[in-house]
C-alpha cells in the first residue's frame, strides 16, 4: 500500500502543477490579443 500512496500523492501533486503552468499561459495569449 505504501508504493500505491506515494503514486497517489505524486498525481495529486502533479495533476495541480500542470494546471497550474497550463492556466497562466493562456490567461497571457488571451491578455495580449495578436
């Protein structure tokens, strides 16, 4: 059960990451219209 905690935590902490980094770059392309 320990390895399936530590894979759990690992995509909780990821899932939020990506979001993270995937949300500011478009709030900037939308910011700044071409």
């Amino acid at each position: 059960m320990g390895k399936g905690t530590s894979q759990y935590e690992l995509i909780e902490i990821l899932s939020p990451e990506k979001t993270i980094k995937m949300k500011p770059p478009q709030k900037v392309f939308e910011g700044e219209p071409s």
